[in-house]
C-alpha cells in the first residue's frame, strides 16, 4: 500500500471518529430524555410501538481486587496473571 493510499485511509478513519462521536453524543441526549420521562411516569419498563424500553436499577457484585491485593499480598502474586494486547492508536 503507498504511503497515499494509508494517509487517505487514516484521514477517513479520523472523520469517521469524529462522526461517531457526535453521534454518541446525540444518543447520549437522546437517551437521558427518554430515561427522565420514564423517571416522571414512574415506568420501569413501558412498551413504546414495537419497541419495549427498560429503565430499572441492576444489583451486581464486582471483586475488588485491590482490597484484596492489600490484605493478601502473597495470594493476590499467586493469581496474578500477565497478558499482552496490541493496542491501536492514531494521534
């Protein structure tokens, strides 16, 4: 590929990174409108058209790792686990 070719593709690449974050921005907005109206209907869950819009709290339990690499050093070494990614970036 010449060194064209790939400037064109990174530029493209660039602007459609841009058009996504206006678009998520936009969906966003969208989203928060929709979630206060269904905060002021008092609706969890309500069928809109087609569609059934879901707004309700969700219990999870998440490990806290670094509580635990504080009061077990030792184990929290044993299980560590190393791992390598390849990481894309344009700047």
């Amino acid at each position: 590929m010449s060194e064209r070719t790939l400037l064109k593709k990174v530029n493209s690449l660039k602007d459609l990174e841009i058009q996504k974050k206006a678009i998520e921005k936009q969906m966003t907005g969208l989203q928060e409108e929709i979630k206060k109206e269904m905060e002021v209907r008092g609706a969890e869950e309500e069928a809109i058209g087609e569609w059934i819009v879901r707004f309700k709290a969700v219990m999870s339990n998440k490990f806290n790792s670094k509580a635990f690499a504080a009061d077990h050093p030792i184990l929290y070494k044993k299980y560590m686990a190393s791992s390598q990614t390849m990481r894309f970036t344009v700047q």
